[in-house]
C-alpha cells in the first residue's frame, strides 16, 4: 500500500468547495452491521478490525489529513475488509479520498499509477475494468454527522 496525498484537482479548476472531514465513525458502524450479517469466516475478520478501532477510541472524530498517516493499521483493515479477497494489491486500483474532495492519501501502487497518468495526460487517460484490474475508489471516510 503507498501512503501518498495526491491532489487531482490541479486538472479540474472549477470543482467547488466543500467542507467535509475524515472520520471512521461510519466504516465502525458498517463493520458492526457486517458482523450481525455475515455467517462465514469473513465475520472475524470483521470483529478483529472493529476491536481494532474501538481500541483507538476515535470512532466519531474528525481526523485531519495531516495526521491520518498515524491510524495505517486502520487504513490497512479497511483494505482488507473492503477489497476483493481474489486480487492481489497488484492486480487492483483501490484508494481512499476525502469526501467530497479530490484527495486520495491511502491506495494500491496501481491506484497512484492510474493517478499520475491522469495528471500527466487526462485526455489519454482510460480505464477499464477487468478481472486483472480492478478499478476501486472508495471515498468512505465519510462527514460526520453533527
């Protein structure tokens, strides 16, 4: 996984400003939902990622940009718990981006590849989606609820 704030909006001008923040209270809320639905072994895995975040006690916090490099292993467990189990981290476009906001700080080395080229040329760019790759933009740190 690369760790990397990468801002698209340098080729989008005219996107508007939105003031949004970085929580994990929603993704905390779906891993308890998963847990009471799923029936197979992908249940514990949800159980160990949420004790993993009520460890860290930040459920509902708004977390800053600069400071959401300190809470990897939760960006890891939303890897895992989000990505499809039959492609391997080469093999998918899969990232984490403010919401709302064209930031993505947390993704698979093909994420930032499919980044960079669009910087470089946004009218070459294309995308396809496959079996081999797979592309995932998951923009699921969503605005807290106030």
């Amino acid at each position: 996984m690369k760790k990397h704030i990468f801002n698209i909006a340098q080729n989008y001008p005219n996107l508007p400003l939105v003031d949004s923040a970085i929580s994990f209270g929603p993704f905390v809320k779906y891993l308890q939902r998963k847990i009471e639905e799923e029936q197979t072994v992908k249940s514990t895995l949800y159980s160990n990622a949420l004790k993993e975040f009520k460890k860290r006690g930040i459920d509902d916090q708004v977390i800053p940009l600069d400071d959401i490099y300190q809470h990897e292993l939760l960006l890891e467990y939303m890897y895992a718990c989000l990505s499809p189990t039959l492609l391997t981290e080469n093999h998918q476009a899969w990232g984490l981006c403010a919401p709302m906001q064209p930031l993505t700080f947390y993704g698979t080395e093909l994420m930032y590849e499919l980044l960079e080229h669009e910087k470089k040329d946004q009218n070459s760019f294309v995308g396809s989606k496959t079996l081999e790759h797979t592309i995932t933009i998951a923009c699921i740190l969503f605005i807290p609820s106030s």
